[in-house]
C-alpha cells in the first residue's frame, strides 16, 4: 500500500540558538521544515507555508528534496520569518530572544483543491488564527486533523486556540503545556481535561521521560532512544510529529505513530539545527524503531 498523503502547514524560519554548553549560530528552522524532513522519507508530505525572498537556497533545497509537493509555498517580497531562542540549563525550558514575522504578518494560506481532500493535516506550530484558516479550506469529512501547540498561543491566542481544540483529532503538546491550558500538573488528570475541549486523543510529550498518549483506552507510554549525546533539542517536537504522523500514513496505530515519532526526534537532538536529521534515512530509521519496540 503506498503511504497517504500528508498535507502539513506550520512555520519556515530563520533561526538564531544559544545552547546551555555555549555553542550559539544561525540555522534553519521553523516546524514545518523539521517536520518535513522527518516525515518526507517516510510518507509524500504537502507543504502549506510561506517564505520571503530572502529565504536561503539550502532551505528551498530541502523542500524540493523531502517535500512531495510545493504547490501550497507561497515566495512573498520581504523578510522570512526570524525566531532566536535561548535554552535554559535543563536544555528543555526556552526564552525567546524575537520574533520577528515578516512575510509570515500577512500570510493567507491557500490550499490546492487536491490538498483540500487529504486524509491527513498537520497543523505545525503557528498562529492559531492561520490553523483555523487551513482547517476551514478543508473540504473532506474524513480527514485525520493533528496538532501541536505552544505557550505562546495559549497564554495570547486562547480564544481561537480553543477554537482549533473543538475541530482536531489529536493533539500533541508538552508537560509544560498541558499544565498551563489546564491548570492542572498531574499529565494524566490534564490530558483528560484537554480531551473535554475536542480532541479524543492527547499525546503528552515528557522531555526525557517519553511520551504518552492517552485517550479513552488505556495510557500507552514510550521511553526514549538512548542518543549519544544532547547537542539541540530545537524541532524535537515537529520531528516527533513528523514521525508520528508518517506512521499513520503508512497505515499503523497511533501507539506505533509514538514509536515512530520518538524514532525520528532522536535524530533531531543529536545535532545542531537540522543537522542531527540530515543521519535519519529510511534505514537508520528502521534501525531505531525496533530499538523503541523492544523499550516499551
Ligand atoms: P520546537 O523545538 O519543536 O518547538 O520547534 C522549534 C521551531 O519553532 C524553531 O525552529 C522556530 O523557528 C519555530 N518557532 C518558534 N517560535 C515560533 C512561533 N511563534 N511561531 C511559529 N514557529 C515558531
């Protein structure tokens, strides 16, 4: 069976880090990009997105490379949208250091009758107003709607966040996260209040504890692939998705889509930017699913 299509929208960014052992640089980044380049091996992934003029030949390279289609790229006169960050001795927690949205400010995303249908969305970490967009062109009953999130929409954005929670299927977020939409700290307690908003199935991402999912059944939970080293745990989280929702693609259970999501984002971790995936093929791939398996 070929895998179904994926029809993805989140950001494509210009990123400045600075890590806890000192190493600081550019790289590219958004969730869309880290996304695309861990599912697009594995399933054809759509891309929904937008980028200024100034957008660097090595990022549309890998869009022509990993994505399947580009048709939904929107190439505006302006700036790429910019983020640095700061990460926190733990390596988990962040500071955004800006912001800065150019063309992404009046971003209209426009989808193709063809990806209006898809049996899959993912709505990657942007504005909650724009996942709201994409999820009005849908034009197919079935489709599979996943979802990820951040502080910063549910602190500002929460009345269109809770919006996008009535329409979704999944919904996956941290410990952080669920504590701050829910008020709640214990994840099981705060993942059955979240369920209470819309979707049926959360899944909990815990650093390097794992990740669980919990929906009406039973909470299944993942361990982590234990990864060499710690270099940037930056686009862990659209890795993760990237994996999971490629999994679905290709037919498997959500359980299977949590073994393939911890699979991918051990590569994200293990390098700087996009570099710790540039080593995530089809076959390293393979390799560390079966190691999660045998873990859980
Ligand atoms: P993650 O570490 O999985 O949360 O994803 C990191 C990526 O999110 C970075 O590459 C950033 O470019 C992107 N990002 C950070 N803040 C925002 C934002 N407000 N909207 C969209 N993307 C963002």
């Amino acid at each position: 069976m070929n895998p179904k299509t994926i029809v993805s929208v989140g950001s494509i960014a210009l990123d400045w880090l600075e890590l806890p052992d000192g190493t600081k640089g550019e790289a590219l980044g958004g969730s869309l990009t880290y996304f695309t380049r861990s599912a697009g091996i594995l399933a054809p992934v759509n891309i929904v997105g937008v980028v200024g003029t100034d957008f660097p030949k090595e990022g549309m390279n890998l869009f022509r490379e990993y994505a399947a289609s580009l048709e939904d790229l929107q190439i505006e006169e302006g700036e790429s949208f910019r983020w640095g960050g700061r990460y926190h001795d733990d390596w988990e927690n962040r500071t955004t250091l800006y912001t800065e949205l150019g063309v992404f400010e009046t971003f209209s995303p426009k989808l193709s009758n063809s990806n209006k249908q898809s049996p899959l969305l993912y709505l990657g970490n942007i504005h909650p107003a724009l996942q709201l967009d994409v999820l009005s062109q849908m034009a197919f009953d079935d489709t599979v709607i996943v979802c990820d999130t951040m502080n910063l929409w549910i602190n500002t954005t929460r009345g269109d966040l809770d919006k996008v929670l009535g329409r979704i299927d999944i919904l996956l977020l941290n410990e952080n996260e669920a504590e701050l939409l829910t008020g709640i700290e214990q994840v099981p307690e705060a993942a059955q209040a979240i369920r209470t908003m819309g979707p049926k199935k959360i899944v909990v991402k815990q650093g390097g504890s794992g990740s669980t999912l919990i929906s009406s059944d039973r909470d299944f939970h993942v361990g982590v692939y234990p990864i060499d080293k710690l270099m940037d745990p930056t686009g862990a989280g659209d890795s993760f998705a990237g994996g999971l929702m490629a999994a679905l693609a290709n037919g498997h259970s959500f359980e299977e889509g949590l073994i393939w999501g911890t699979a991918s984002a051990s590569f994200c971790v293990e390098g700087f930017g996009l570099e710790g995936l540039s080593r995530m093929t089809p076959e390293t791939f393979r390799e560390r699913v079966e190691v999660v398996r045998l873990g859980t």
